[in-house]
C-alpha cells in the first residue's frame, strides 16, 4: 500500500507543478494512484487561482 501513496503522492505534487510524467500515469500497477494525484493536484491549483481572482474581482 506504501507504493500506491508515493505514487499519488508524485502525481499529486506533479500536478501542482503542472509536470506530468507519462510514463508514470501509464504504469499498469500505479498510473492510476499517479493519474488521481495529478488531477487532485491540478484542482487545488484551480481552486487557488479561483480565490485569487475573487480576492481581486472583490477589491
């Protein structure tokens, strides 16, 4: 199970870092941990890029 949350871990801060490794997301045992942390990754950054426009739309 430790595999799987470094792999999720790794697309997670990928996808934070809007780097995805292919080779990674296509693995037949981990792509798919890699692949949900990637996305989630890629929602936080919209979720903070969302709040900072709000912050500067409310201004």
């Amino acid at each position: 199970m430790d595999r799987e949350f470094e792999e999720y871990a790794a697309g997670r801060t990928d996808g934070l870092a809007a780097h995805r490794d292919g080779d990674r997301a296509g693995h037949t045992e981990f792509g798919r941990d890699y692949r949900i942390g990637f996305l989630d990754g890629r929602l936080e950054v919209f979720r903070m890029l969302a709040s900072v426009r709000k912050i500067v739309e409310d201004d």
